[in-house]
C-alpha cells in the first residue's frame, strides 16, 4: 500500500474544492493513501460474464456475412 503524508501543505496549492474548506493562509497535513481494491472472486467473474452474454444484443449469421463481405470489398477498391 502506498502512503503519502505531506506536513505544512499550504492550503493555496490545494485543489479548490478542498481549498474552500480553509483559511487561505493556513498550512495543512495532507495524507494520500492508495485504496485497495478486492479482486473479483472467479464466480464473480462468471457471473459477470453470464449477465453480459445475456444481455448483449447478438448478431444473425446473415448480419455476421455481411459485415465480412463489406470489410472484404473495402480491400477490392
């Protein structure tokens, strides 16, 4: 985990939204740290994928032929 702990940060170099919650001539303590994020267990993952699949809209053979023979014709100019 990274960590970044700056001490008499002045608050002008703040981001404003920060900023507005200080007086401006006042110094501060600003730390960072990293958030963990929990990888996907392998169920969630299928799940995931499962729900995808179902709600992804499909193609016909007919609309799949006809996307090849169009990339195929670009070639042929």
């Amino acid at each position: 985990m990274n960590k970044i702990v700056r001490q008499h940060y002045p608050v002008s170099q703040l981001p404003a939204d920060l900023r507005a919650q200080f007086a401006d001539d006042t110094s501060v303590t600003v730390t960072i740290e990293e958030e963990i994020r929990n990888p996907l267990t392998r169920e969630q993952l299928l799940e995931m994928f499962e729900k995808a699949r179902k709600n992804s809209p499909g193609t016909t053979l007919e609309e799949a032929v006809a996307r090849v023979r169009a990339l195929r014709d670009e070639w042929d100019d």
